[in-house]
C-alpha cells in the first residue's frame, strides 16, 4: 500500500478510551519489534491532547520507553467535527478506530476513511454495523482502492481465521464446522468494560432494524454442501470438552457467515457451515447464567430497561461487566481457548449422498482476550495491510478479516505474538 505521501503509517483513533490505551500499547511495541527491518511512523488521535498525552506516558512508563510520548504523532479530532476526521485520515495509510459503541460512532471514521483514500480497520462486534457499513461503503471503497476491515479483534479474528485454518488444515473438503470458546480467568475472576456491554444492550434492542437490513438484502442462500449442521439445544453438553455449553452470541456467526459467502462467489470456494457456541462449565454456572440472560433479554426490550441496563452492568451482568474495566492482575492471569470440530470429505469423495468422512479438530489459544489479544489481533491485521498487499484481494471494498486475510501471513504474525494455531486431531471415519 501507499504511504510514501502519508506522514502516519498507523494511526489511533480513540486512543484515550478503555481499549485504545491497550492498542497504542500495542502498536508501541510493535513499532520496536525485532522483526521490523523499518521505521513505523504513527499517531494517537481524539479529542482531548491531554488524555492523549496521558495515554503516551503511561504506555511509554509501562513498556520502559521514556522517549515515547516525543516519537509518536498527536492529531485533535472529533466524531462530530467531520473536518477534522477528514484531517486525520488525510493522514494516514491506515486508521485503528477504537471508537464505540460503533453503531453511534463508526460510521463517520469509515466515511472519512473511504472519502480521503485511507484503510481503516474496528474492533466491533455488533453485526448490524458491520453489515450496514458493506451495504453503505463497499463499492466507494473498490473505487478508492481502500480496505475497511471490521470485527478485527477478539471478535471476530480467531472464529473467522480458526475456519480458514481448519479449512486449509484438513486433507479434503471441510463442510461444516462448530466451536467452543472457552474464557479462562485467575482467582480474582473475569471482568469486561462496559463498553463491550452498552454494544450488546444496544444491539438486541434494536434486532428489528438488522432483521430488516437483512430482508433488504435478499441475498440468495449459500449452497450448502454435505449434511446440514444441526443447531443444538439452548444448553448442551460437550463430550469432548467435558463441559456444558450455550450459542455464542457475538458477532462470529454473521462474520464467518458473509467471509464463507465471498470466498464461494468470489473464489469459487466450497461453502463452510458454521455454529458458534461458549463453554460455561458445570450445572451451577448454567443456573446463574440463566437467570442473568433472562433478566438480560427482558430489561432490553424496553427504553427503562436498556438504561437501567446501561446504569447498572455490574449488577445485571453478575460483577462480570463493570464501568471500571477489569484489572491488571485480572488480565494478567486471563487467557481463551477456542477449539473447532470439522467435519468434511476426503479427496475425491462424493458430497452428495454420502456421510461425512473426515473428523478434524484444531484450536487458537491465546491472552486474554479482550485487551491483549484483540490489539495484537488488531495491530496485526493493520500490518498485514501494510507489508502484505499483494496477497490481498485484487480491488479494495468492505471486507471481513478471513476474506481479506486468508491467503496472507496474518496467522503466521499472530502465532509469533502468542495468538496460536494448532491441529490437535485429524482422522477418517
């Protein structure tokens, strides 16, 4: 890509909120990792200088780099200035747009992103932005040869490119796939910042509005290749991990979904069937789980309820959300695994008419997963951009990771910096 004209290769958007600190961390590092053989010019942009300011010290007192803050950028601009936003993305090759709830504040960093000639790449994982901004952007985006690329964090990278590596991993055709994600955490427990809840209160409110986007759409159905995947129950116990589950209510169904889409009409590719699901332990962590998503799905319903919701994460969600954010410790000693069944053909094996043949699982490990594993997952998502545009698709346009991604080296970048790729088993049936 471009970036001769640019003076920022990267640049933060959002660099003060909960997660940005974690991502200008992140690219700090980066910007000094051995493998660099290139100077990595960036910037942090928002709206206050001395919150930015802040975030520079504190990364640069915790990575032990005192001259940081004097090495990276600082640019003034605002959700509601679209001049300004227009200005920061005049500067740089490629935006980070930490910046959420997105459905309230993505849309004017994607559009000054598409409208100055700049990549721009999110950590959301609320489906209805990300479908809307395709519908919106794609083919300005084609025109501008520029790649916006959503849901490259914790959701929705290791789904999106834990299918493509079963896919490329198993001696035949893959057909359908289902995993587990399961979030381990220390003795002082799981917390998530309330950011992520405010997305997931916001997005069930209002599932009409994607259901429409949806029928708007009128895509015509994905073929769908071997024997339909069968939907488990709401809680179902998995054998092979000893543990009961429940569906994964993310936005990883409807990523890998739209990548699973492009790469059969786009690169001919034969179709994965997905399902996505959590892991919650035994019996007792399913009763309070329960309780906590009924109360969930009945307070979002109404306007009172989002905001009791919104006023209160830390008493409807069971301490597991808070206004604070969990704490270093807590990161610290948090880590995920996401483990994947496939099922498929082997080699000249018909698709039709007879049962699958081949079993294969595989996993990602990695961090914990929101404020160590989405930055390095984001920062290396931007890098690939930079250094690996031949392995990108042909023309620019709205892209989930893995169809962007898939034929780069974002897995092998990501396995060095601790997010890793396994096979743990393959066999024929």
């Amino acid at each position: 890509m471009a970036t001769q004209q640019r003076p920022f290769h990267l640049v933060v958007f959002g660099a003060s909120g909960f997660t940005g600190q974690f991502v200008t961390e992140e690219v700090a590092r980066e910007q000094v990792s051995p493998e660099r053989n290139s100077y990595l010019p960036w910037a942090v942009a928002g709206r206050s200088r001395e919150k930015l300011q802040r975030v520079l010290e504190r990364a640069a007192m915790k990575l032990g780099r005192p001259t940081l803050s004097s090495e990276v950028g600082i640019i003034i601009c605002d959700i509601t200035n679209p001049a300004s936003l227009d200005e920061m993305a005049k500067q740089a090759t490629v935006v980070l747009s930490c910046v959420g709830p997105y459905r309230f504040y993505g849309e004017p960093v994607v559009k000054a992103c598409v409208e100055n000639g700049t990549s721009c790449i999110d950590i959301c994982g609320e489906p209805q932005f990300l479908e809307l901004m395709y519908w919106k952007y794609h083919e300005k985006a084609a025109e501008k040869g520029v790649y916006i690329i959503g849901s490259s964090g914790f959701d929705s990278i290791p789904a999106d490119l834990g299918v493509i590596y079963t896919k490329n991993k198993m001696n035949g055709t893959l057909t359908a796939v289902e995993s587990f994600l399961t979030i381990h955490s220390g003795p002082e427990g799981l917390c998530v910042h309330d950011g992520t809840w405010k997305s997931a209160v916001y997005g069930f409110g209002d599932q009409s509005s994607l259901k429409k986007l949806r029928n708007e759409a009128n895509l015509k159905p994905v073929p769908i290749v071997g024997p339909k995947l069968k939907r488990r129950w709401p809680i179902s116990y998995c054998r092979e991990l000893n543990s009961y589950s429940i569906p994964f209510l993310g936005a990883d169904v409807s990523v890998v979904k739209r990548t699973q889409r492009y790469l059969h009409e786009n690169l001919e590719q034969s179709p994965v069937q997905y399902a996505a699901y959590i892991t919650v332990g035994g019996i007792t962590s399913v009763i309070k789980l329960m309780f906590a998503g009924l109360f969930f799905l009945f307070f979002v319903r109404f306007s009172i309820g989002r905001q009791l919701l919104i006023k209160f994460p830390w008493l409807f969600s069971f301490g597991y959300f808070s206004k604070q954010g969990p704490t270093q410790r807590q990161i610290d000693a948090s880590s995920f695994t996401m483990t994947f069944f496939g099922q498929g053909y082997s080699q000249g094996f018909g698709t039709d008419k007879s049962k699958p043949n081949i079993r294969i699982c595989t996993q990602v490990k990695g961090p914990e997963a929101g404020y160590v594993a989405t930055p390095i997952a984001m920062v290396q998502a931007a890098m690939t951009l930079l250094n690996d545009a031949s392995d990108l698709p042909k023309a620019g346009g709205v892209f989930t990771p893995a169809a962007a991604f898939s034929r780069t080296k974002l897995i092998d970048r990501l396995t060095q910096r601790g997010i890793e790729f396994s096979v743990i088993s393959s066999s024929e049936i």
